[in-house]
C-alpha cells in the first residue's frame, strides 16, 4: 500500500473543480479513505502515478457505496468534497431501501443500475441456503467477468458524462462500493494511464475501508441475512474483494479483446482523443 494510504475522520480541503497543479511536485497527498460519519466504503482514487510519469489528480475522482446513513456531520464533510456530479450504479430496490439524501450543492444525478445475470443467480442461491466459500467466490468471480462481459455500454454512459464534467468532483457509487464500483474505477484508473498492479492496489483498499464489526455484520444482522454470516473470510469473500475477482474481468476482456487498451477503445468507445482529453483533466503532468 502506497504511503499516502492512510485514513483519517475530517474532511480534505475543498476540490477547486478540475483545475489541477501543474506539477507534481505541486500535488500535496490528502488521505485515501475518507471516514465521515456514515459513509461506506469513501474512497479517493486519484492520486497514483501514472505509467508515463504523471499523476492522476487528487479531490476531483471519488467513489463509495451507499450514501443512505451520512449523519449531519458527514453530510456536511461531503459537502467540502465538491461533488458535482453522482454517478449511481444500483438496481431499482436498492435505491428506494436506501435513496441518496439531499446533499449540499445538489450534485447531478446520473442513474445506471447494473445487475449483473450472476448477481441474480447468487440472491435466488442465497435464498435457499447458505453457500460455501468456493461457491460465494465463484459466484463473485462471475459477477465480475459478467460486468465486463456484459455491461460496457453501461459504463461507456459513465465515462461520457464523465468528459462532460466541467467543474467540481465526480463520485461513483453502488450500495457497497466494491464490485460495480470496483469495474468502473478500474476502468477510469486504467483510461488515465494507471498500471494494472496499481489498479488492483486501489481495488482491494476496500478490505480496509468497509469495517467488519461496524458495517459488514450490522448490515447482515440489521437485514436478517442469517446465512451470509459465516467465518470472516467467507463473509468477505461476499463482502469484500479478492484479486480473482477483478482478474476475472480482466480474463472476460481477454477473451474478445486484446486486452484493456482495445476494450477502453472499442467497447466503452473512448478514442484516443478522448483519452487525452480525460488525461488533460484528470492527469498531473511531470515536469519536462
């Protein structure tokens, strides 16, 4: 884990919309888990290098799972993060169980709910028992490998509202911030010149940002979900992430594509130019 991975209770300094330093050494490291009251899974994933040098841009790229128990406290740090723009991948019921509060500046909203055929199978699965450990992993795996599959388009909107964005933060978030949210962010990370290991660094953070005693197993007790709880490791492996997971997606792109670069391209349709553009808002320049 990289140095500036720590976490911390306050807020960071408001994001000055998308205008970043000029240069790196410009950049100040702000913490990467944000924990404000009743937030899950809060996260900045900029701030890594880049494969050419630079830096992706701290304070303007956020993600997290449900927004639904921010307190007054934690709504009002939210609100230094300068979010503008929402981007919500759940399903239809989740929302209405758990809808997004009014937040300060009334961030846009974009709704994408992504559900992928795996994640259906698991929920009837799950509603007729309990599932070992190799069966709640190779359920996961295949949600993964299914988003890749089967939900470019999907994430294709995403990263056009994304270019869009003029000013202000961009926050994408699912219900726990973990597998839709896991693909997107690998997604952006991968279109701004991140490394693959680097990626799959910020993906797993989720094992140290959702809390196993104060979110994993409330939320299990709290919904009466009785057979998810198990050992740790094979509640995690339901609520957490393991590098299978995204590997499947990537696998699931290997397969049709030649790899990340071509499944940016050709199925989430973002062109060079595009690219660049993404990178000339997002990416921190080197000096020469």
């Amino acid at each position: 884990m990289n140095a500036d991975d720590s976490s911390m209770r306050g807020a960071p300094p408001r994001a000055s919309g998308l205008k970043a330093p000029s240069t790196l050494a410009e950049a100040s490291p702000q913490p990467r888990i944000l924990r404000f009251e009743g937030a899950v899974n809060l996260r900045d994933f900029g701030g890594y290098v880049t494969e050419d040098g630079g830096r992706v841009s701290r304070g303007c790229l956020f993600r997290c799972g449900t927004l639904a128990d921010l307190t007054d406290g934690g709504k009002r740090a939210f609100a230094e993060l300068d979010v503008r723009l929402i981007c919500d991948l759940r399903r239809a019921d989740e929302k209405a169980a758990e809808p997004t509060p009014e937040l300060a500046g009334a961030p846009d909203r974009l709704e994408i709910p992504i559900d992928p055929g795996s994640a259906v199978a698991m929920r009837e699965r799950l509603a007729e028992g309990g599932l070992t450990l190799k069966e709640r992993i190779d359920f996961m795996v295949g949600i993964n490998r299914d988003l890749a599959s089967n939900h470019a388009e999907d994430y294709a909107r995403m990263f056009e509202r994304l270019l869009e964005l003029e000013d202000g933060a961009f926050l994408v978030h699912c219900s726990a911030g973990k597998d839709r949210t896991g693909f997107a962010c690998a997604l952006v990370l991968h279109a701004l010149g991140v490394s693959e290991a680097t990626v799959l660094e910020d993906y797993l953070l989720t094992n140290e940002a959702l809390d196993y005693e104060d979110y994993v197993l409330k939320r299990i007790r709290s919904r009466l979900w009785a057979d998810l709880e198990a050992d740790r490791e094979s509640t995690m492996a339901l609520f957490g992430v393991r590098p299978e997971y995204l590997r499947s997606a990537y696998d699931a792109i290997a397969a049709e594509f030649e790899g990340v670069e071509h499944y940016i391209e050709q199925a989430i349709c973002l062109d060079n130019a595009a690219r660049q553009r993404l990178r000339s808002k997002y990416v921190i320049r080197a000096e020469a």
